[in-house]
C-alpha cells in the first residue's frame, strides 16, 4: 500500500494563514471583507459576560452582532498574540481587542481574549471564547 504524503504541516500553516487574514481584513475595518471570511453557517458563540451572548448561527448574524458590538469604537482592532494550530482543523487565537471610543475618544484597554476556530475549507466555521 502506498505511502499518503503528510499534508498536517500545510493544513496547520493554512488555518493558521486562514485566521490572520480574517483578523487582517478586520483591522483594515473592511467588515465586508471580513464577513466573507466566515462560512455561511458559521456558528459562533459570543463571550459569555458579553450582553449579547446568544449563540450566532450564520453569516448575517455573526456580522451584525460584530458590527453592533462595534459601533461606538473607531478603528475597533484585534491585536495578536498568538495563534496555535490545534489539529483536527482547529486553531487557537488569543490576542488584545478594543478600540478607541467614538463619542469620548477614550483609548478601551484591549482586552485579552482567546477563541478556538474551526476552518472548512478556506471559511471560519466557528468559534468558542475561552
């Protein structure tokens, strides 16, 4: 029986790749861009002492609870810190977010978060804070 070639490096550096990119096209504040990043039955679950902390089922209602989440912030930004490949098509993402405050102008302390994301194919298809 032939021998598979071991694709775990190149699947790990594409997830990997696939998480900076969405994490870029957000800091650019293209939330177009973003969003399409995100697999159409995307299911998200938000940080727990967030307000509105329901799960997010779908494309359209991850997007409009991001944009919701960021209205009052100009240049609302995901600083990284780290991004693991966990297997299985899961990657870990841990990073500062915040922005600065639209209406004060006051700079938010970003914040540490953490999420793990699972990829299909090239979209995000889920995330769950830590």
């Amino acid at each position: 029986m032939p021998k598979l070639p071991d694709t775990s490096q190149k699947m790990s550096q594409k997830n990997v790749e696939l998480i900076l990119a969405t994490i870029g096209a957000y800091n650019e504040g293209d939330i177009d861009a973003w969003a399409e990043f995100l697999d159409p039955d995307i299911e998200a679950l938000p940080d727990p002492s967030f307000p509105e902390s329901d799960p997010l089922l779908g494309r359209d209602a991850y997007k409009a609870w991001t944009e919701e989440l960021t209205r009052g912030l100009l240049s609302p930004r995901w600083e990284t810190a780290e991004v693991l490949d966990l297997g299985a098509d899961r990657v870990l993402h841990r990073g500062d977010w915040g922005g600065k405050g639209a209406a004060s102008g006051i700079v938010d302390p970003f914040e540490y978060h953490g999420a793990v994301h699972g990829s299909r194919g090239s979209n995000l298809e889920g995330g769950v804070p830590l």
